[in-house]
C-alpha cells in the first residue's frame, strides 16, 4: 500500500475536520454508538489506516461514553508519531492522555468526563493481510480517505469480513468526483481526466476505485442487508488559511497527471504553474462522502 507523511496528514486534518462536522448533523454518530455498544462494556472499534489517529480524534468525542480503539497502519513512522500526536491534541483540548511503557497504547480521558477511550496500535499491511484484522469486541469498523485506494474486490472482502463479525461500518472522506476550480482553467478538463485516470491504478490494493467507492461501497453494503446512509462532507478550500493545502493539491495533482499521462507533461506543468500564480486567491471544492451502514 502507497503510504502518506505525517506532515501531509497534518496539513489535511483541520479540513478534514471542518468537512466532517458540517456532515455531523445528519449522521448521529451518538445515536449510532449508543446502538453497538455492548451491556456493560466499551464500544469496541476497528481503524483501518489509521494513520496519526485523526479518525478517533474526531469520531470518540461524537461516541461519548467508554470506547476501545485498535489502531491499525502499515507505515511504522505513523505509528511511531501515533501517541505523541494523540497527546498533543489532548493536552491542547485539555483533556487527559496517558501512553504506555513501549508506545504502542495508552488512555484518553474527556477533560468533562463525557468520555473515555483506551487505544492500542497494531502494524498490518492491509493490502495483504486483511485475514489478521483483530476483530475480537469490536461493533464498528471506520477508516477515513481509504476506500477511494482500493479495489472493488477488496473492499467487497471487507464487507463480507464485517458482516462476518457483525460490525457496522463507518468509512469517511471517501473522495466522490465532484470538484470544482473557481476560476476556470482552459486545460482544467485535460488535467482533470489524467488525474482520474490516476486515481485509478493500483495502490496496492488492485485497481482502485477512485470517486466511485463511495457509490460501490454503499451498495455492496446493501447487497449484504446492510441499512446505509450516505452525506456529503466536502472540502471547501476558500480564503488565505487553506493556501498551502491549494497549493499542495495542485503539486499533488499535476505530478499525478505527468505520470499518467507524460507526452502532456508540458501543458499538465503550464496548468500548475498559473494554478500555483492563483493559489492566494483560488476556490477550490472538493467533493467527499461519508458512508454509514449498521445492521
């Protein structure tokens, strides 16, 4: 599996967050944790690529109440920057953190007492290893920004494997297609269909869904008697504070394009470099969608 810096998480994440909670009204994630959670025990759930662990960030204080997390990543420098990231962000929103000896779990304690998570981070390459998730007292599998990665055939075995355990499904910020430049660029459709056409290819996973996971995600849950709810939680990248994640996008997004498609290199380059002049001053929305489905 390709993998991504911390940096770059870190450069996403106040987006990211501000996408998720404008959706946090249609989707009750309260409502939803208080229906998995087992009598007299923590809510148990499943991050898959879990990266610095923005996912749990966001969704434990929506959960409330007594949560166990497993973390799971790949790439050991993310699960190396897992807990001081999680401390980090505690002692910032004041609430309480504790890793323990060797760094690989710990405690979060809301500083109101509405909640409290023990985590613990484990190192799995999802690619091939998906038969040795750690399915043991967890009711919901999450991730954010995977599924768009990878394959149909992929994500199908991870439907079956939840169901399998009975889990419900949250999967976040699953890139949908609906993106839209303000201004207009001339070379914005040439550009756009190399980049799709990136979007596609194998991250290690198979061919990857691109902007139609969320679409196939929802109705392969369905398909296995799943009850699904879809929102949109969409980047909007206005004004001077989200410059350098423009600016990042616009890098990330003509070097896709150059690999896809080298023989337009040159116009793929033209198009950044005036994107690049416009950065201070672009609109940029990008489309996600965040894909519920419980049993």
């Amino acid at each position: 599996m390709s993998g991504f810096s911390a940096d770059w998480l870190a450069l996403r994440e106040p987006w990211d967050h501000a996408a998720r909670q404008a959706a946090a009204h249609r989707l009750d994630a309260a409502a939803l944790a208080g229906g998995l959670r087992p009598a007299g025990g923590p809510l148990g759930v499943l991050d898959l690529a879990c990266g610095t662990g923005a996912n749990l960030r966001e969704l434990a204080p929506q959960f409330g109440g007594e949560q166990h997390w497993t973390l799971v990543d790949h790439d050991p420098a993310l699960l190396d920057a897992l807990p001081v990231t999680l401390q980090q962000w505690a002692q910032l929103q004041g609430h309480a953190s504790h890793v323990d000896a060797g760094g690989r779990s710990g405690t979060l304690r809301c500083a109101q007492g509405l909640w409290q998570v023990r985590w613990q981070a484990r190192r799995l390459d999802l690619a091939t290893e998906l038969d040795r998730l750690p399915w043991q007292g967890v009711q919901l599998l999450t991730a954010s920004a995977l599924i768009d990665l990878v394959s149909e055939a992929w994500l199908q075995r991870l439907v079956a494997a939840s169901r399998a355990h009975g889990a419900a499904l949250w999967m976040a910020l699953g890139v949908d297609g609906r993106d839209r430049w303000a201004p207009d660029d001339p070379d914005d459709p040439v550009v756009e269909a190399a980049f799709r056409a990136h979007q596609g290819r194998d991250k290690g996973f198979g061919p990857a869904l691109g902007p139609r996971a969320p679409q196939v995600l929802a109705q392969r849950l369905a398909d296995a008697g799943y009850r699904v709810t879809t929102t949109a939680s969409d980047w909007r990248l206005d004004g001077p504070a989200a410059t350098a994640l423009r600016r990042a996008l616009i890098e990330g997004i003509r070097a896709a394009a150059c690999e896809q498609q080298p023989a337009q290199a040159a116009t793929f380059r033209a198009w950044a470099a005036r994107r690049q002049a416009q950065a201070g001053r672009l609109s940029l929305h990008i489309g996600h969608t965040e894909v519920v489905g419980w049993r």
